[in-house]
C-alpha cells in the first residue's frame, strides 16, 4: 500500500514522468517502501534481532570479521546470481552469526526478496505438531514454508535431539531446497572437522585431564543433509573472538 501522505504520487502508488516530451505512469518509490515493511514483517524476525544490520555491527576489530562482513555485502550484491546461493556461518557463540546471518536477509529484503526467519529447534517444533490436530498447527504449513520460501534463514542449526525423524526431516528440507536451488542462510554452533572446527577441547580451571568432547554437525543432522548443505552453502568459517553477548554485560 502507498503512503496516503506521499506528496508524489497523493497516495495511490503511481506518478506522471515526463520524458522525450511524453507522458506516463510510473510506480512511486512509496510503494517499494511499503513492500520492504511488508517483506520485513513477513519475515518475523525476533525482537531480539530486529535491529540488526550491516552498519551496527561490531567486528571488534578483527580484521577477519571485517573481511567476513565486506563478503556477505558482496553475496547480497550479486544475489540472486550469488554461486553457491546459500551461505553456512560457522562459530562459537556470541561471535556474530545471527547478526550477520540477518543482516543479510534484511538486505535481501531491502532489495525486494521475500524471506523468513526460522529458529532451527521451534521449526521442528512446530513440524511435529503439524501431525496433532489439537496443536492448532496447520498440517505441513511450517514444513512447506521451510521448502518453499524464496530465501530461508535457519539459526542454530542441529541444536534439537537427534533423531531419524529429525534427521530424514532437515535432510529432505535441505535436499529440496538444494536442488531447485532456492537459498539457504544457516548458522551453526557446531564444529565440522573438514572445516578446522575444534572437536576436543580441554577445559579451564580444573585437572589436565578435563576435556569437553563435542557434538560434531555431521552427528546432529547426519551425513546427507551435511553433504547437501556443502554443496548448497559458501561456508564462512567465523574466527574466535569470545561471546560478544558476554563482553558486552561487562
């Protein structure tokens, strides 16, 4: 809808142009605003991100970060014809995933691309009750929505209880959106060996023989949907800077 107070178009969304001496209508730069708010609401992304973009990100002054942040500028630029088309975000917590992995959509958004914000564990949530007519969940409606939208944001990635449920679902989500290309942007917290993640690390403040042994992304959603999501995804390996979230209390 076009703003009623646009002093271009009065509100109606088209406006005269002039040009080589003739007239016509032309779509009001109001109406793209309203599509952008339209798009961004569409998108529900949490509050807790809402405000997150390009400009107030803090890269701490890492000169990795700052060369992450210039190369998710480049892939919003060449998007759609971006190649691979999705993105992986790899990092501990707190290093700037979710706030990059939005700013990214936000953009996307800003240039007109529908997307939707999907926390990986409430996805499979919300698939599960699709089965239970008392949920109130339409059946299939969040798992369609996770095949078919134009530009899929999933946070957390592999952060549910593994299952071969959960694992034949992420896996046909992933196969499907890979092969008729449509994007993914996913984050993870887990490591992946092939990509440097650390598997074994030794704990602080206790014996030399404390260690934590962590979950691998492969052991989470399995070797197909891991495969697919290789193939489909550039892989940004995010360097370790501490939690932000935790710095930022101090």
């Amino acid at each position: 809808m076009a703003e009623q107070s646009c002093e271009r178009c009065g509100g109606t969304g088209w406006k005269i142009v002039e040009k080589e001496g003739l007239s016509g209508a032309q779509r009001c730069e109001c109406s793209y605003a309203a599509r952008g708010e339209a798009l961004l609401n569409r998108a529900r992304i949490p509050s807790n991100y809402g405000g997150d973009n390009f400009d107030n990100f803090s890269n701490r002054g890492s000169n990795e970060l700052k060369a992450i942040q210039g190369l998710l500028v480049r892939y919003c630029q060449d998007f759609p014809a971006a190649d691979p088309p999705g993105l992986l975000l790899i990092g501990e917590p707190g290093c700037g995933k979710t706030h990059l992995a939005v700013a990214v959509l936000r953009r996307l958004i800003e240039h007109g691309f529908e997307g939707v914000f999907m926390d990986y564990q409430n996805l499979l949530d919300r698939i599960r009750s699709g089965y239970d007519p008392l949920s109130g969940e339409s059946p299939r409606a969040a798992y369609e929505e996770a095949m078919e939208a134009e530009v899929l944001l999933l946070d957390d990635l592999g952060a549910h209880r593994v299952t071969d449920w959960v694992e034949d679902t992420v896996t046909s989500i992933i196969t499907y959106r890979c092969n008729e290309r449509k994007p993914l942007i996913a984050t993870t917290n887990l490591p992946d060996a092939e990509m440097g993640g650390t598997l074994i690390e030794r704990l602080p403040e206790g014996a030399p023989a404390r260690y934590d042994i962590k979950s691998t992304l492969i052991e989470k959603i399995g070797m197909r949907a891991r495969s697919r999501l290789f193939e489909m995804c550039r892989i940004v390996r995010m360097p370790k800077v501490g939690d932000y979230r935790v710095a930022s209390r101090k």
